[in-house]
C-alpha cells in the first residue's frame, strides 16, 4: 500500500504543474475569446464565427498596435487618453499604478545590470532580495527624502505584492539575476530546481 501511494504522489506531483499551466493558458484563451466574440458578432453573422476567431483577433490587433506605438498620430491619441484618466480620481490611480508596474516589467525596456540587488542589513547575517526602483529620492516629499537613499521593492512569495522600503545605499549590493530570473524565484519562494541562483559577491 504504501508503495502505491508513494507512486500515486509522484505521478501527481510530476504532472501538477504542466496540468495547471495547461488549465491557466485555457482560461486566459477562453476568457479572451469570449471577450472579443461579441465585438466581432456585431460586424459578422453568427453563422460564419469560427471558434478561435476571437482570440486570432485579439492577437493581430496586439502585433498591429505594437507596430504603430511609436508612430506621432498614435502617441498623439494616447497622451489624449491619459489626459482624460488623469482628470478621472479612482481611474487615474489604477491606471497610473498598473502603466508603472508594467513599464518597470517591460521585456524591451532598457534596465540596469544590476537592478535586482540583495540587502545587507549591518550586523546581522540574513540577506533578501530586492528590486531597486528608485536611485534617488530627491523627487518625494520632504519626510521621506535623506540623502544617499534609495528605494528597494521586495517582492512576496506565492502572492502578487510586496513591500518597498527605503535604505541606505551601502545596504545594498548588486547581483547578476536579471529582474524575470528574480521574480520567478521569489514567487516560488527560491525553492530547489529554480535555475536561477544567487550569485555570492
């Protein structure tokens, strides 16, 4: 019996995240083409919607916009939206909130080699790992701006937050993580079998 069990658990384990990965990735195609079915029903009869043409939808409006971003008319029409978010209290928080995370993420953004860093608090031997988000915090208000500052995130395991603290620089020491290598590893709260890994300096 114990044998059985034994295997059961190991077939269960090995096979757990490919079939969540597979259950998420279906979820977000559904939930995709769903969304995008009724706008495409009221330009074409009901009769000739394919299932999958939403979601093909989807992603060619995203690589087509992707290739127009950069153009003036485009920028014009996005600094126009922002302008009306702005000037709207809840939407402007969320949006701003969620353009700042998502810029900080951005594949093709330009980011420092060592963004990613670990914390040193002095005189004590426990080390973290954290995302510099700020150099400098002479742009903040006045009670929290000290001179040879900066602002360090740190991201929390198995949910979506985190906290941000600001420290001295000589607390912090850069790494060779790339900033996907360390969310990855901190989501998943470093635990053996991440490739990626700490590089002691």
């Amino acid at each position: 019996m114990k044998q059985i069990t034994s295997t059961f658990f190991r077939g269960l384990f090995t096979l757990l995240p490919l079939l969540l990965s597979i259950y998420v990735f279906i979820w977000f195609l559904t939930w995709v083409e769903s969304l995008s079915r009724g706008f495409i029903l009221t330009f074409l009869p009901d009769v000739l919607y394919l299932p999958g043409m939403g979601t093909v939808f989807v992603l060619v409006l995203i690589y087509g916009f992707g290739m127009i971003v950069d153009q003036p008319l485009t920028k014009w029409i996005f600094t126009l939206i922002e302008s009306l978010f702005n000037q709207m209290p809840v939407m402007k928080t969320v949006y701003l909130a969620t353009k700042d995370f998502t810029e900080f993420l951005k594949p093709n953004k330009q980011k420092r080699a060592d963004q990613v860093v670990v914390v040193r608090v002095p005189g004590s031997p426990v080390e973290i790992i954290g995302l510099v988000t700020r150099e400098s915090l002479s742009d903040l208000p006045a009670a929290v701006t000290k001179e040879g500052q900066i602002a360090v995130y740190f991201p929390m395991s198995y949910q979506f937050g985190g906290y941000t603290v600001f420290m001295p620089k000589e607390w912090v020491h850069p790494t060779t993580l790339s900033v996907e290598e360390a969310m990855r590893s901190i989501i998943t709260a470093w635990l053996p079998g991440q490739a990626a890994r700490l590089e002691k300096l």
